[in-house]
C-alpha cells in the first residue's frame, strides 16, 4: 500500500459524518449509514487516486457526502493536497451538454462500477445504485476524456 492509500485510510471525515447527519443543515441520516457513505467515499478517493486520467463517477450517496467535505474548503484543500498533491476537481455538469455527453456519463459511470468491483470486490447496490444518474465526475488530470465545457441558459427572445 503506498502512501495516499495510507492517507485515505486515515483521513479524519468526523466533521463532515457530523455535517451530514444533521436534521437541519444535513441529510438527518443515521451513524450507521453516514459511516458505511464515508467508507465509501474514501473507496471512491481511492478509485480517483489509482485513475488518475478517468472520469470517475461516484454514487449519489457518495456524492452528497463529498459536497459536505468539499464545503469544509480549508478541510478538503488540505485533504485533497495531502492525498493527491493537488485539488480533486468536481465536475458538476457531466452529462447535462447533451446527447452525446449523456451517453458518455453512462459510460463512465459502468466504468467507475466495473473498475469498484476490480478493487474492492463485491458492490453494495443500495449505496452505488444501478440506475445512478450523478452527473459529477472527480478528476485531478489535466487529460481528460471530456472538455470542461458548462452548459449555458438559453433564454426565449
């Protein structure tokens, strides 16, 4: 295992399962859920780290997780410096510029699945539901498969 492996293993997520679990500012989910999200959120950061130049897509519990870290700005720059060396970038707008980059989500998503089950085996369908459409994507490559092009409001004349 090397060292941002280590790092993930031993990223302090207490604020945010605290964040998370509140009725009012959060989601009210229990201890139990929030813990088996956050597990899976840092399964998810492993992914991003081991696949550096791939659109990883995480689960919709996973991704409102990662929005409540990402909130915590000084928290998650300091986390994303200390197990990337740089900032993992949320890509929010990932299958909503069309046809064609819908279809390139789904994709990436039956990737991010498929590469899942190579690393950890086993996937927990009630937490990476099938049927996800999170259109937010992880990436720390300048690489990319796709151009981070956001879409833009049309308006009637």
């Amino acid at each position: 295992m090397f060292e941002g492996h280590q790092r993930i293993n031993k990223l302090d997520l207490d604020p945010i399962v605290v964040k998370v679990m509140d009725k009012d500012e959060g989601y009210g989910w229990t201890l139990e859920f929030t813990q088996q999200v956050a597990t899976e959120y840092k399964r998810y950061l492993t992914l991003c780290l081991e696949n550096p130049d791939f659109p990883m897509v995480p689960s919709s519990f996973v991704d409102k997780f990662w929005h409540f870290h990402i909130l915590d700005t000084q928290k998650y720059a300091a986390d994303c410096d200390l197990i990337f060396g740089c900032f993992l970038h949320h890509f929010p707008y990932f299958g909503m510029r069309g046809e064609e980059d819908a279809q390139n989500l789904k994709q990436a998503w039956a990737d991010s699945r498929a590469l899942y089950i190579k690393r950890f085996g086993a996937i927990d369908d009630s937490l990476w539901p099938a049927s996800a459409r999170c259109p937010n994507c992880g990436r720390r490559s300048e690489n990319q498969c796709f151009k981070e092009v956001r879409p833009q409001l049309k308006l009637a004349a």
